[in-house]
C-alpha cells in the first residue's frame, strides 16, 4: 500500500481532524491530493484551523510541495 492509499487513521491520532476529513469526503492522502479545495472551502465543514493541521500533516509526510504546486496549477 503507497502513503497516498493510507487511510488518514493510520497517520493521525487527531479524532477532530479525522471526522472533519471524513465529512468533507477526504479519508486518503490520496484523496486530499485530488480534492478541489476552491469547492471545499466553500462548504460549512470547512474552517482554516482544520486546513492548518491539513498542511502539518502534508508537511509531516513530505508532501506539501507536491500539494502547494497542485493548487498553484488549478
């Protein structure tokens, strides 16, 4: 199984995070890297410190550039 397949359960003990993630349909890393967040952020779920502790974790797996270039380029 790649990191993109993992479930966000299997890296993060942040319960607050993980339902967050799982309202807005994110349960991978995988699915966060495909996500479009211009429709994400517009949905009531969605607040900044959720996308702050989104980023660390991104940060923490060494895929923030990777994630930051995607936005960048949609």
């Amino acid at each position: 199984m790649t990191l993109l397949n993992q479930p966000l359960s299997e890296l993060t003990p942040d319960s607050i995070f993980l339902q967050k993630a799982k309202v807005l349909g994110l349960e991978t890393l995988g699915d966060i890297m495909d996500a479009d967040f211009s429709k994400l952020k517009k949905r009531s779920e969605f607040s900044y410190i959720w996308y702050s502790d989104l980023l660390n974790l991104l940060k923490e797996h060494d895929l923030l550039s990777e994630f930051q270039l995607k936005m960048i380029n949609r």
